[in-house]
C-alpha cells in the first residue's frame, strides 16, 4: 500500500512541477516577462491556476498518507521501563598522582586503582586562607 501511494505521490510532484513551469511569467522574478506564445489567453490561466491547486491539495493529501502509514507500525516506547531494574552506580575517577591506574590501564583490562580514602566533610563554613 506504501509503495502505491508513493508511486502516486511522485508522479504528482512531477506534474505539479511541470504544471507550474507552464504557467506565464509576470517578470517579476528575473525582470523578464514573456510576451507572446502558445499560452497567452486568460482561460489557460485559469485553468492552469485550478490544476496547480488541485495538484497541490492531492500532493497534500499524499503526504499526510504517508506519514501516517509511517507510524502506524511503530509501537510507543518509554524510557521508564527500559531493560535494567536498578541504576548502574557511577564509577569515580582516580585522582591525578595516584599512579598506577590511569584510563588507559581500565580499558586494556586492568585492574582500577583503589578508591583513597574520603576526606573529612567540613563542620562549618570556611574561611578561605591567602598564601
């Protein structure tokens, strides 16, 4: 069904392009207008003018069918309910001079440095101290 509406739907941009390309200038766009020619009277311009519109509105429609047809499979998906049951708990970084554990080791394989010990937490604010 996809495959049919897009075939459709090509063949309208081609006879959409095709019927605007017809139409007579107004010398607006380049400072040239055409002054004579196959199509000068007032009725292919009407006519013209109702093809574009007819061919725009179904280009429309085609389009809106298409994207339609494109969710209509796609099931809902949340990030709530995702694979793993328990957050993973963040690794924390070995400090700069501790040594023998950088990132490169923890990627080839090796074992991570042991985490040192936290500091004390402050017991009230401090003031800071100039050197």
């Amino acid at each position: 069904m996809q495959h049919v509406i897009i075939v459709v739907h090509l063949m309208l941009v081609v006879a959409l392009i095709g019927v605007v390309l017809l139409q007579r200038s107004e010398g607006g766009g380049l400072g040239i207008g055409s002054t004579g020619g196959f199509m000068t009277s007032r009725g292919t311009a009407n006519v013209l003018t109702r093809a574009t519109a007819v061919l725009a509105a179904l280009f429309f429609v085609t389009s809106l069918l298409l994207s339609i047809l494109a969710g209509v499979n796609r099931k809902p998906t949340s990030i709530l309910q995702g694979g793993q049951s328990a957050p993973i708990a963040p690794t924390t970084p070995a400090p700069l001079g501790s040594g023998g554990g950088g990132l490169l080791n923890q990627l080839q394989g090796g074992m991570p440095p042991a985490a040192p010990a936290a500091p004390a937490a402050p017991s009230g604010p401090q003031v800071p101290q100039s050197k």
